[in-house]
C-alpha cells in the first residue's frame, strides 16, 4: 500500500510577512486557490493510496486537520512533534504510523510547500519509485535542473536507469555559480527535491543502522505516543531526547540502497518570494501582481502582493512588496533571501 | 495693519496617500507636531497682526476652524470658495475681507504647506516687505537659491537694493538644468515663493487694471457673500463666473510696481515626498524614517513615513514608501512627481 507522508513543521519564516507564526506558508493559498498543504495531497489522486501520515506542530494541529479534511474523504493521522527536531525523525515516526496500517507499507515522503506543475509526469515518477522501493530501495527524487540554480543542493546519479531509477552517488552542498555550471552540463546532477519513496520498514531499518538512537527514540516517542480522536501526540520525553538531524544526513548520504528516479515536472519548492515570482504568471511589464487593488507607474519585473488596502508603485525595477494586516515588506528581489533575518529580529524581539 | 491671508485651498495630490481628499498636507503635522496651516500662522507671532484671513474650500472649513482656533486667541475671518479659481481671486477676494478690518490694510499672503526654518530672519524680511508695501508696491519674496532647482519658478530682481527690496523684473518659469545653473551663478535669480506682501487696496487696483472682469466678480463674490457666525461664504454665482488664474499671471507679471524681497531662511514648500525627504533629518544609512516599527537592512537614501504596521525593507536605495490606513506608496524617488498621476487616477474612478 502507497501511503503519503506529508511533512508540514515548518515555520516558513522566508516567506515573511505573509508567512509566519500560526500561518506558515504551507497553510496558505499561494498559488491556486487550494492551500499549498491541500495541492500535495491532491497531487497525488487518483493513485491508490492508505490514509494520508501528516506530521506538524502542536499549534498547526487544528489547521492541518481542517484543511486535510476539506480535500480528502480518508480520516488521517496526525502526527503532532512536541519540538521541532528536524526531518529524520519525523518521517520515522511517521513511517511507524504507516507501518500500523500496513507493515509493508510503500511511503511517499511530501514536503507541503512544493508546486509541480506536471501531475501525470510526478505521478509517473511516484510509480516507479514505488517499484524501486518495493525492491528495499531508498529513492529520492532528482530533479532534472532547469538552470544552474545555487540555493538548491545537489544529489548525482551514476550508473544506467534501470526500472526508471539511477544508483544514488552522493548529496553535494548548494553550489558555488561555476560548480552549478558544471553539474547543469553534465546531466549527471539534480536537484535534491526533499521527496522520497521507500518502504516504510526499510528506512526504519536503515536508520538503526546508521543512526540507531535516533531510530529507538523515534519509535519509542511514538509507541509511548497519547492518542486521541484526531490526533497522535509523539511522547515529549523520548522525542526530546532526540539530536534531531535531516534525513540527508542521517540516513540518506550513508545509505547503499540509495536510488534517484529523475522528475522533470515543473517542480518548485516556493521557498522564497523571488521563487514564487519566478514561478508565477507575468503581466506585459513582468510583474507578478495578486491582490485587491494594485496600480504600477514604469514599474517592471516586480513581485506585489496586496493586502486590503491600494497599493500604487512608481518607478521600481525588480522590487517585491508583500502587504499583510500586521506588517508590510519591500526588499529588492536580489536581497529577499535577508527576509529571514527580519523575521527573526521580530521573532527575537517577542 | 499687517494682516496674514492664509491660502489653504490645495488638495495637496503630490502627497498621496497621506494627504488626500479631506486631508490635504497643509492639515497635517508633517514636519513638528503642529499642522503645516497651524505653523504657518505662528511663525507670524511676536509680528503685531490683525485678524487673520483664511481662504479654504468648503469641504475643509471645520479643520481650518478647529486648527486655527487651537494656536490663535483671535477669531479669523474664514473665507469658504465655492470652487477653485486658483490663487488671484481668492487673494482678491481675502483682500476684501482684510479691508472691512482696515481699509490700508497690508496683507502678508502665505500659502498653508511651506516649512521656514529661521523664524526670524523670515519676520526681518516681512518687516521690509511690509515698509515697501507702505509705499504703493507688490512685493513678492524671492527664495535665496542654494542649488540650480529645476523645479521651482524663478523671478529676476535687478537694480540696487532699497529700504531691503529690489525690482522685480521678470518672473521665469521652472528652467532645465543648465538655465537653472545660470540663474544660480548670476546671483540674480531666486526662486518664485508665492508668498506675497501688499496693501489690499493696491493689489485691487493692479487687478482692476489688468484684469477688470476678475476684480470685478471677486469683489462681487465678497459682497454678495452670505456670512454665519463662523463662515463666510463667497457667493456662488459671481465667483463662478470667474475665469480663474494664478496671482503671478494676473498681476505680478505685469504691474510696475513689482519689488523683490530676498529671503534666505531654510525655506520649502513641502510640495512632495522627496522635498520632505531633502528637509528632514538623515540617520546615519541617509534615510529619513517616520513611525511606529521600521527595520531597514541594507536601505540607503530612502523617506519610509510607516503607519499602523511594521515596515521591513531590505537592499533598497532612493526610495519613498508611504503608508497609511487606505493605501500604501512605494516610488522611486526620482520618478515621485508621478503620484500625482496616482492620485488622479484614483480620484477619477471616485
């Protein structure tokens, strides 16, 4: 059985102000008018799957379980994580609650902040995975880079394609310009997506072996788990024990049953204003334009998202401008990246 | 009698979105805490006056009523147009007003939206216009020029300066760069103020013999206005018919009785976002930030004027943001003539 791990901790502070606190990107309407949380489920209809494994924080709970309810008839399990401890042993207690429907269980590992535009191509990808995994294999998705992007890491494949997977060389870093050059002309790379496909019982296993405190905590945090109606609430003190890690690190990069299946589906992971810039729709002038009531003046290749109020712009060249209730951000496009230190500033301040 | 006839008729577009409609700039406190009109009347204090002479439109009448109530013990003559004519008939019709109080009246004529920063040396100059005024002549203040501005209008003085006044020769309209830069280096150029000084009597002689029909309907108007406690209220027929004009067309460009008082004393008329910039204190990044919550990283030479939000911004140069309750500007501030345009444009769709 296929069974979607759909992974929603994160905090999301680069899309500030827009994205924070109790609204954090994945739970926000940013490109259709499905939230981003809803679009990864939907993306994979049609496909035969379990009930969906959703882990995220205490303070999302409700959120999670209401906007999973809107767009799937199959009651989920809602894995709640007293603290944040990274990825790696979210997907293994996760992968536990697969495992408690189906021992065998195949899962889909989902980051719920990415777009892909190509359904069918990913669903195809999704199935061969699948197929590599039901043979003990851990796949990852590599996407077949577009550009020589620098904010991406890479993972290398080697070998033939074989039932549509390639032999997983290794992770590398997010490059410098040239070495991204380099990678983007040897069709060797990709980008490392954050997307996997295993078994559940295979990832366990490798985790205990390259990692096995996290792999014991992990499980013991969700067998000692309190269970209620709607949600599974991981057991705080097992879980904080936990030197929480990235499922690259801990398992990933050691693993020998490392596979990449290619995806070539118009995949973005909408971490940052300038990627949703990139990935939307422009106007005459390539600006990308949401809101109320919008009017630009000699205003070119700008990101504005209105709030509730007008917002008129004169003269501005590759600027983004994010309106909210609370909070307003204009930042050159080139420097968005730097919206994490505001929202930490904020953050620090209270 | 010296008497202040306050102009306070502009709807002050060019500092959109906080002055607008019902708040236009001369009604804020742009600049100190008190409002640009308020301002106006007292850096006249310690002069010995008359009651001042306020020309507005009806739409605004309670807020000149309120503002000039607060800084002046004595009551002001409120003249309320029925619509726009530009500046010549409302100084006519103020004259008219300033007359009842005393018919040698001599008026100072200030527009509501300037800054002077040395108070003194502003009455120093009032004080010779008024001694020239004495003697039959219009005299008009001629702003010290302190960089080759091409956005003012410029008046010649010539001849020796006598009793603190020169004669007016010519008014010039705003120059391009290199006729502004002669202007500067002759010395005998300064910058159009519109801010004028006479006796109410002359200037009603000078406009009945250059431009009867204007005399004739303003006095009119003033005549045939219907007066309550507060208000007085220009009659609308007559004023309609009013083909209306600046005061430096209908009479200081043509009488002969022109004189030039030179005025060197930090003045501006706030007449936009990036006057207001070059007149208010710089931090140490050059920009010049008002309001409640503003973090700038990497921002230089920018005017952030925040409302009720946080304002972030990050890696801009030379830019204006305004923010307000209904609408927020952001403009380069090289092309932030242009708000005019902006605020056209959201008043024609009403």
């Amino acid at each position: 059985m296929l069974i979607p791990i759909i992974l929603s901790g994160g905090a999301g502070t680069r899309l500030w102000p827009l994205s924070w606190g109790d609204h954090p990107k994945q739970f926000l309407p940013l490109i259709s008018n499905k939230t981003m949380i809803q679009e990864t489920l939907l993306r994979l209809k049609g496909l035969e799957l379990g009930a969906p494994v959703i882990s995220c924080g205490e303070g999302h709970r409700f959120m999670v379980a209401q906007q999973i309810g809107e767009v799937s008839d199959v009651k989920p399990a809602i894995i709640l994580e007293p603290m944040a401890k990274n990825t790696a042993p979210a997907i293994a207690a996760a992968c536990c609650a697969a495992m408690k429907q189906d021992k065998d269980a195949v899962v889909v590992v989902l980051p719920s902040d990415h777009v892909i535009a190509d359904v069918e191509a990913f669903q195809k990808a999704v199935k061969a995975a699948a197929a590599n995994a039901e043979k003990g294999y851990l796949v990852t998705f590599g996407i077949v880079p577009t550009f020589p992007a620098t904010g991406y890491g890479y993972v290398k494949a080697s070998g033939d394609e074989s039932d549509g997977a390639y032999r997983l060389e290794k992770f590398v870093e997010k490059p410098c310009l040239e070495k991204a050059q380099e990678y983007l002309a040897s069709g060797e790379y990709s980008w490392n997506s954050g997307m996997f496909v295993f078994k559940a019982a295979t990832f366990l296993e490798e985790l205990k072996l390259y990692n096995p405190e996290m792999a014991e905590l992990s499980i013991e945090a969700f067998e000692k788990a309190s269970i209620d109606t709607d949600f599974i609430r991981l057991n705080t003190e097992a879980f904080g024990k936990i030197k929480g890690d990235s499922i690259d690190y801990a398992v990933m990069e050691k693993t020998r049953k490392g596979r990449v299946v290619k995806l070539n589906a118009g995949w973005d992971d909408v971490g940052s204003w300038s990627a949703l810039y990139d990935i939307s729709k422009k106007d005459e002038n390539q600006n990308v334009i949401k809101g109320y009531d919008v009017i630009t003046l000699d205003t070119t290749s700008s990101y504005i998202r209105g709030g509730k109020r007008t917002i008129a712009t004169i003269g501005l060249d590759d600027v983004v401008i994010v309106d909210s209730d609370d909070a307003l951000l204009v930042a050159a496009k080139g420097k968005i990246q730097d919206v994490k230190k505001i929202a930490e500033q904020i953050k620090s301040r209270g």
